[in-house]
C-alpha cells in the first residue's frame, strides 16, 4: 500500500481511496496525496476540498483517479 502512495505522490497522480472511517463506515474518496509520514498519509481531500490525514491501515483500497476530461 505505501509503495502505490509513495508512487503517486511521485508522480502527482490523483488517486481514490476505499477508506475506514472512525465509526466504522467505509467512503470512496479522491485525493492528491501530498506525503507519508510513518502510518499517516497527508493529502488534500478533493471529495471534502481540503486537507486531511489518514491511517494508512484504514486504507481498504487504492486506484488511480479516473480524469473526467476527454483525450
């Protein structure tokens, strides 16, 4: 899981999450992951527009950001 962030945030790729939340509940979220630092991953939340931090234990899921922009 942190080597497919650590890419990401190489590469400045937008990615979307499957994410555990505290309370138990799971959401989809699209992110630009900006650093890991230890267990943590910093990113600005594009689904919330701002900046978060989450456990990277509670990351179910990561994929690509599919870009809504026609090629």
């Amino acid at each position: 899981m942190v080597k497919e962030l650590q890419r990401a945030i190489d590469h400045q790729q937008h990615i979307q999450i499957i994410y555990l939340g505290r309370e138990g509940q799971t959401t989809m979220r699209t992110l630009r992951p900006m650093e890991v630092t230890g267990d943590r991953l910093k990113a600005y939340c594009l689904t919330r527009k701002a900046p978060r931090v989450f456990v990277i234990d509670n990351i179910l899921a990561v994929a690509p950001a599919v870009s809504s922009r026609a090629v």
